[in-house]
C-alpha cells in the first residue's frame, strides 16, 4: 500500500471539496483531487497512483478528472527529470483565472440586461434607475476586481 505523501486535514478537505465544488462547477471526484492538491504545500506533486488510492476511486475516473482540472487550468502536470511518473499541483493562476472567470460573469450579467432592457417595449422611469444603479455596482466590482488581477 502506498503512503500518503502529504498531510490533510479531514474537515478542511471536507470542507473545500463542496466549496471548490460548487465555486467551480466541478463534478464530486474532480473537487476532490484539487481539494487534496491543496493540501500539497511543500509543492512535491502528487502522482497519478496517489489519487487512485487515496481517493479510492478507478482509474478512469481520475484519469477523466485531471483531464477536466487541467483542461480547467485548475492545476498544472510536470514530468521530474529522471521519471516517468507526471506529477500534479495546483495552477499558482488560479486565483487570478478565478477572479478573471468573476468578471466575466458580471460583464455577461450587464451585457444580459441591456439586451433585455433595450427590448423592452415600456420603460419606466423606476425600473431603468434601479437597473442603472445595479449596472453601476457590477462595474465598479468589475473595476475593483481587474485592479486587483493585476496586483496578483
């Protein structure tokens, strides 16, 4: 049987696996192996066998997973020199591909009601200033969100 090469907290991996779930719309298998990426603080990757075990799940199943979480940019593969072996960590981008997929969001959400603002066939004055108040806090947490991708 093989160790575990890194620690994990149950409740804190508990607790990521349904937060970076439902954050990032992944399926129960592909939360986990990020969840447990996490965890890999010291940066020594995991390899493929690890998640197999650990998580007891098949191979495939990883397999599709990581396919997701790469494809995603969630997490990055390496090959160390002197292995075959493709180990896994967490993509150090993510918080600014989180941030930048936030931003999109909103600017698809105010793209949405302008669409349907402008279709509207009776506007009313109360309506069109509530939206455009509504408007002006998605762009300034969009304003706030861009300055901050560019501190990271």
């Amino acid at each position: 049987m093989m160790h575990k090469s890194i620690e994990i907290d149950e409740k804190i991996f508990q607790d990521a696996v349904k937060f970076y779930g439902t954050v990032f719309n992944l399926p129960p298998l592909a939360s986990k192996i990020y969840s447990y990426l996490l965890f890999d603080c010291e940066k020594v990757g995991i390899a493929f066998d690890e998640f197999v075990e650990v998580l007891s799940a098949s191979k495939s199943s990883v397999s599709t997973s990581i396919s997701l979480l790469l494809n995603a940019e969630l997490i990055v593969d390496h090959n160390k020199m002197d292995e075959r072996k493709r180990y896994f960590f967490i993509n150090d981008e993510y918080k600014k591909i989180r941030l930048e997929k936030i931003v999109q969001k909103l600017q698809d959400e105010i793209k949405l009601l302008d669409d349907l603002n402008n279709f509207k066939k009776n506007k009313e004055d109360d309506y069109n200033e509530r939206l455009e108040v509504y408007k002006a806090i998605l762009n300034k947490n969009i304003q706030n969100i861009q300055e901050s991708i560019n501190k990271l």
